[in-house]
C-alpha cells in the first residue's frame, strides 16, 4: 500500500516548466538592412566631423608640441563616441522592436504586391516610392498644403471685393436713374419756357405799343 500511495504521489506532482526558448535575433530584411546602413552612414558622417584637423584646430598648442598625444585623445575620443551612439542605436532598435516591425512591413508589402498580381489588375501604374519622384513633385506635395490656405483666403478675399462691386454697381445704376430723371425734368423745364417765349413774341408788340402810349400819357402836362 506504500508503494501505491508514494507511486500515486509521484504522479500527481507538477511538472517543472519548460525553459524559455533561446532568443535568437532576427534576420534583417531589405527595409531593416536599408534603415542599419542608413545609422550607419549617419554616424560614419558624424564622427567624421571629428577628423584630426578639426581636432587639431581646436588645441593648436597641443597639435605642434604633442601631436602623437592629441592624435591618440582624437582617435579614443572617435573610437569611443561610436561606440556609445551604437551601442544606444542598438538599444533603441531592440526596445522598439525596429526589425521584427519592418520585417513585418515587408511581409505587408510582399503580400500586397501578390495579391495585386494575382488579381491581374491591367492598366495600373506601378507606384513610384516617394524618393524617386521628381523635384517638382516633391516640391508640389509640401507645398499643396500652403497654397491651399492662401488659395482660401484669396477666394474669400475675392468673394468679399466682389461683394462691393457688386454694391457700388447698383449704386452707380440708381445714380444714374435719378440723373436720367433730373435730365427728362429739365427737358421739359426747357420746352415749357421755349413755348412761353414763343407765345410772348406773338403779343411783344401790342405789349411794347401799349407801354409807350402810358409812358407819353404820363409825360402829358
């Protein structure tokens, strides 16, 4: 019966988890390898801001007296500011996950691409990747934005002056109106006193007679 119950409490004992699988790192891809070279070049070019005649400009006693000792300072110096921007390179790329992401967006680009061709698509352009568009066109796309909102405010602009034109217009054409009335008013004025006149001239005479007899009455003793 011993045996029984230690062979049944053998059993019922919990297995010991399995060991975490060994990290291994992953394989960089195009976009992966393309974003090293690019950390790379820009750390390449960086540390060479540091070169010896720039060094040497800086401490141009040191330069001509010791010059072994300064060139040993600048190449530690080089030697240890990469070192460090790699090792934080490396660092950032690890706790972002940079290579597995981009990996990943290959995966997407590849897997679109297929599905693309799969489905025979005819008459569609290729898509041209952002760093080989022309000038023009990459001047064009930053510049959209900006002209858009000027392009805006010059149509609201635009609107607004036409607004006013559009107000004097009419006011010009009552002014206008009012002065085409004052004219017809005065053209009649003006054909009123002329048959006036021409009634007067019919009795000027009886009318002038009329007066120098009463002038000679009155001059009479």
């Amino acid at each position: 019966m011993a045996t029984v119950a230690g062979g049944e409490e053998q059993a019922a004992a919990p297995q010991s988890p399995p060991l975490p699988a060994r990290h291994t790192p992953l394989a960089p891809g195009p976009r992966a390898s393309r974003f090293q070279q690019v950390l790379d070049s820009s750390l390449s070019h960086t540390l060479g801001k540091i070169s010896w005649d720039n060094f040497a400009a800086c401490y141009p006693v040191v330069a001509e007296r010791s010059p072994a000792v300064l060139r040993a300072v600048q190449k530690q110096m080089v030697d240890r500011l990469g070192a460090l921007c790699q090792k934080e390179f490396e660092s950032v790329l690890q706790s972002r996950n940079v290579v597995a992401k981009l990996n990943e967006l290959e995966s997407l680009v590849s897997e679109a691409e297929r599905r693309r061709d799969d489905a025979g698509v005819v008459g569609v352009e290729a898509s041209i990747p952002p760093h080989m568009l022309p000038a023009d066109q990459i001047l064009a796309a930053h510049l959209a934005p900006h002209l858009a909102q000027q392009q805006s405010q010059l149509n609201a602009k635009l609107q607004t002056v036409q607004a006013h034109n559009a107000k004097l217009f009419n006011d010009i054409q009552t002014q206008r109106a009012e002065m085409q009335s004052l004219m017809a008013l005065l053209q009649k004025v003006f054909e009123d006193i002329d048959a006036a006149n021409g009634q007067i001239d019919g009795v000027a005479d009886d009318l002038a007679k009329e007066t120098r007899m009463v002038e000679a009455e009155m001059t009479e003793p």
